[in-house]
C-alpha cells in the first residue's frame, strides 16, 4: 500500500492520511516469496523500520499462495525464527487451505497439518523466553464446517493459544461466517466458565471484511481482522471501483497510451468544467473503451454524482477527478487507498 508522489519517495497508507484508517499491518511471507517485498532489505532494518510504522505488526504466511500445494511452505521452527528475526509483534502459525469441495481425506489431512503445525509453534515459542518476550503467538485454524472450526480452536486453546486466526474464511458466504462467528463465542464463553485461569480468547478474521458482519464481530471475541478487498477492488473489479458513503461506483477506463488519454481526459474536463452539459456526449466518447451497457450506465451515475467532490481525503483533494480514472498504476493505487479511508 504505496505510492510514488511529486518528489518521488514512497509514502504508505498511514503517511499520507492522517490519522491512519488502520490499527495495525499484515505482512505475508509469501509476499516476500513473491518478490514483491524485499527480504533482504526487510532483514537490514526489520519490519516497523521499513515499514515506517509504530503500531503493531502481524506476520503470516500467506496461505492462499501455496494453496495448490501438498504442504506448507514453511515449518513452524522456520517461520517462528523469521518472526524474531525481522521484529514482528504477532506471528501466526503455519496453516493450509481447505477448500470446501475437497474430497474428506484431502479435508482431513489439511486439518491435521494445521493444528499439528498451531502445536509445534506454540511449543517452540513456549520453550524460548526471548520469543516469549518478543512473540505473541496467532494459532491459526482451518475447517470446512463449523465442527471442524470448533475442534481446531479447541485443541488450540487447551495447548495455550490465547489469540487465534480463524483461515479460510475469505471466500466463504457471510451467513457461514456469522454462524461460526456465533457458536465461537458460545464455546468460548462455556470455556471460560470451566477454565481455572479464566484466560481471555482472542479471535483474528484472515481476509474477512463485510460491513454486515461486523454487529456479529462485536459481540463474538473477535477483535481484529484484515483484508484486502477493498483496496483491490480499486482496479480488480469490473464495476465497483471507488467506494463512498456505503456506496461503490465505477471508475472510467481510458487507453493507457499518452495520446489517447489526453483525448479522453479533456472530454472529461470538458463536461465536468460545465462546458459540455449533455451527459450523453460525453458518454459517446467513453463509449469506445467502456462499450460494456451497463458499465456505462454505473459510469454516467459517477459522473452525475461526481462523488471525488464530496471526499475529505487527501487523495481526493491531490488527484482530482484523476482519482476515479481506470488507467495507470499511481490512479489505481490512490483509489484503493481512497477506499480503505
């Protein structure tokens, strides 16, 4: 969540709005993996340095990266020691997908990687007072019912687990997750009942960010969560790109080559300064790129609503109408970050 502005240094989210629409970062290791990140710098000057963040800080592995694989990318003793290693204040342990349309045995064997693997890495951290110092320990969870949710924890909590990551869930229907999310506080409530040292259960959502869950999120033991979703919507969706007081609207896509933008963004000046009143003008000009109906419908709605006018952010007042064109990364990213303002 960068963006190169005016002097050209990288600036994060949480510098350029203030205060920050976030309480904390999640950071992949398949990201790193990826090369998108680099480890190398990341291991000079540790995670909050290079991030330039104060707060707090989750690492996972990223799960869904290696999902079409037979196991993990990383072992416990491997991620616990990369955790320490570049600063992290959350680490979560090493988990494995299970998809809801696998075969039981496939289901079965993915359950127990991860919950064998919740266990080692509690057990390592357990042993070592620097990690316990350093390190609080995410156990993460996978199922593909709310039984095989429940048991996971279960085991979790008895090995110690007082923070746990429930995986998974991002592609999941909202009326499953707030199911879950229900009978995870009741468990947890009748645990903590019989439990002697009445620890308090604390419960992580992976990629899960619904505004029609989050009354369920508050009255369950859920206390943080991350996604994505609304940052990649920005240039991922076909249609809801630009998201503003509970309402998505569609950005405009023009060619990416200079001499066709020009053309398209001073149509676009053109009608928006007051000096071409039909909307159905300058739709016929957008009409070459957007021949898609309906998208050209939801655009006109954009363009009547001019909705970049009614935003506060920073980035709107920066990028001007620029923000709600579909073209060019420095636009997309600045909407996305819009989005999650």
């Amino acid at each position: 969540m960068c963006i190169r502005d005016r002097l050209r240094n990288t600036k994060f989210l949480w510098e350029i709005i203030k205060p920050p629409p976030i309480d904390g970062i999640l950071v992949s290791r398949m990201v790193l993996e990826q090369g998108k990140i680099s480890l190398p710098q990341l291991r000079k000057q540790k995670v909050h340095n290079y991030l330039r963040w104060d707060g707090p800080i989750i690492g996972d592995c990223g799960a869904w990266g290696y999902a079409r694989e037979k196991k993990p990318r990383f072992s416990p003793d491997d991620l616990m020691k990369y955790y320490i290693e570049l600063g992290f204040d959350v680490g979560a342990s090493p988990d494995h997908i299970i998809f809801p349309k696998m075969n039981d045995d496939e289901k079965q064997e993915r359950w127990k990687i991860t919950v064998t693997n919740a266990l080692e890495f509690i057990e390592l951290w357990k042993e070592n007072e620097k990690y316990q110092r350093r390190l609080r320990p995410l156990g993460v969870v996978q199922g593909w019912d709310i039984p095989s949710y429940l048991a996971a924890i279960k085991k979790l909590v008895i090995a110690g687990y007082n923070y746990i990551g429930l995986g998974g869930l991002a592609r999941r229907q909202t009326s499953f997750i707030i199911k879950l999310l229900r009978e995870i506080a009741t468990f947890l409530l009748e645990y903590h009942e019989k439990d002697e040292e009445k620890r308090r259960i604390e419960i992580h959502l992976f990629g899960v960010a619904r505004f029609n869950i989050i009354k369920t999120m508050q009255s369950s033991p859920t206390i943080s969560f991350d996604s994505a979703s609304f940052l990649r919507n920005a240039w991922m969706s076909a249609t809801d790109n630009y998201f503003l007081d509970g309402n998505w609207y569609t950005a405009i896509r023009i060619p990416p080559d200079a001499v066709s933008q020009k053309k398209y963004i001073n149509a676009l000046l053109k009608y928006l300064e007051g000096k071409e009143n039909d909307i159905k003008t300058i739709l016929d000009v957008l009409a070459d790129v957007n021949s898609n109906r309906d998208r050209l419908e939801r655009i006109a709605k954009t363009l009547r609503d001019k909705p970049w006018t009614k935003c506060d952010c920073e980035l709107c007042r920066e990028f001007g109408f620029e923000i709600i064109i579909f073209s060019g990364f420095k636009r997309n990213i600045a909407r996305g970050m819009h989005n999650i303002y």
